[in-house]
C-alpha cells in the first residue's frame, strides 16, 4: 500500500530517462511497520536504519546507481546492501519523479518562496502528465522585481546560513525565479526562455557558472544537501499522516558532508 502511495505521490513516468528509481532492494509484498527517510543512503545510515528495526527505507539518492556487476562486502556500498538485506529492510527511490511531482521538492520551493504562476521549465514527455502541468524545475514570479541581492538574502535567512554562492550582479532586478534542485545547472537555459533572470539549484561546475554569466542569467547555488533534504523532512511527515498505524521519520544522523568556516 505504501509503495502505491509513494508511486502516486511521485509517479515514476516523472523521472530522467538516466535515472534509477523505484523499488530497488526487498521484497514488494513485505509487510511495513516503519519508515525512514533520507537524501542519500550512506553506511552510517544504514545503521540508524538497522538499529531501529526499519523496514523501508525512502532514499531521494537512489542506491545501484551505476551499473554493478558484483555485491560484494568488498566495497562499502556492497556490505551496506548485504546488511541491509539481512535485515530485511527495503529501500526504495523517487529521486527525479519526487523533484518534479506535484507536491515535489521544486514546487516546495516556489511555495517557500511564495512564487506565483509556476509552472514546469520542461514538460513532461508523458502526454498525461504533460497534461497535469507536470515536468523538470519550476518557475514562478516574485510577488514584485527585487534586486538579485534582496533574494540571496531571502533565502540566507531561509535556509540559517551566513553565506551563499552566486553568478550575477546583486543590484540587478528579478521577477521571475527558475528553480532547479540538487545538480540541475543545465536547466538554464530552459528557464531563460521562460524569462527567467536567475536559476536556483543546489552546485553547479564551474563552466556552467562561466556559462551562465555569459548568458545573462544569474545562479543561486544553495548546496546540494540544502536544496532538497529539508523535502525528505517533509515527506516523512506526509507519510506518517497518510500512514499514522506506520512510524515514519526522517534520518537523525545524516548531515550534509560538507562543512564551511
């Protein structure tokens, strides 16, 4: 039943044709008396996960990503999986179809940020989800322009930090906002089409960035943890109120791996 949800929450039509999503480990037919959920799947995880007698694991990072031709406790992901398996824990991944779902990380985004008249950078190629207004990032305008500046320091405060990375001129002006969480820096062009004057994402390389100023649009770089794990949060909490008989809880140990001074 829960598999079901998480399938109509975010259908999987949603996803990149790259991506790797779905039930990856366990058993379908298993019984779930509990569930955590997490952005990336990692051994310290696992252990939480282990030790407090989880059944499902909701990863937005998918496991098995790449191609593998061995499971082996040779490797770290390999143990981790085996340990899991002998736990009976499944674990299961939305990943891109959670990004752009209806209630999916980026429309979170344009609600937190109070966006009006959003809409999909890139419609789905699923005729029915197309027709749902569904598909890749989102972009909504501003309730009125504001320098570029008075955003970053929106979504500093937003986010409780003392820094963000950014492409761009403060003091120019933004009325529509292109949001595209996690790695997601080639959907700039997309939203500059749509007339956009700055993408939000989570990290972009550093030719993107060189791209972006040559076009003209500006970046947002909130960290990839930062864009989408406050979503995993928020998940388990629609989880549990659609499920009250089944625990549901976001990860306690998991922390964003990267650290500023």
């Amino acid at each position: 039943m829960i598999l079901q949800y998480l399938k109509n929450f975010a259908p999987l039509e949603l996803a990149e044709d790259w991506d790797n999503v779905g039930l990856l480990l366990g058993n379908r037919k298993q019984d779930i008396t509990s569930v955590m959920t997490c952005l990336t799947l990692t051994p310290d995880v696992a252990s939480e996960a282990i030790e407090r007698k989880i059944k499902l694991i909701v990863t937005h990072h998918p496991i098995l990503f790449r191609s593998v031709q061995q499971i082996t406790t040779e490797t770290s992901e390999g143990a981790m999986l085996l340990d899991l398996a002998r736990h009976d824990i499944a674990v299961y991944s939305p990943h891109t179809a959670f990004d752009s779902a209806a209630q999916g990380i980026n429309q979170q985004w344009c609600e937190r940020l109070e966006l009006q008249a959003c809409q999909p950078l890139q419609v789905s190629t699923d005729l029915e989800l197309a027709s749902l207004g569904l598909g890749s990032g989102r972009s909504g305008l501003l309730q009125q322009p504001i320098p570029l500046r008075n955003l970053i320091l929106q979504i500093k405060e937003m986010l409780s930090v003392d820094s963000l990375q950014y492409v761009g001129q403060p003091d120019a002006k933004v009325s529509k906002v292109g949001i595209a969480c996690g790695a997601a820096a080639e959907f700039m062009k997309q939203a500059q089409q749509q007339g956009c004057q700055v993408l939000i994402t989570g990290e972009a390389r550093f030719h993107a960035c060189l791209e972006a100023r040559q076009r003209g649009i500006a970046l947002i770089l909130v960290g990839h943890y930062a864009s989408e794990r406050f979503a995993c949060e928020k998940l388990a909490e629609i989880l549990q109120h659609e499920f009250p008989e089944i625990k549901c809880f976001a990860s306690e140990v998991e922390s964003d791996p990267i650290n500023i001074l």
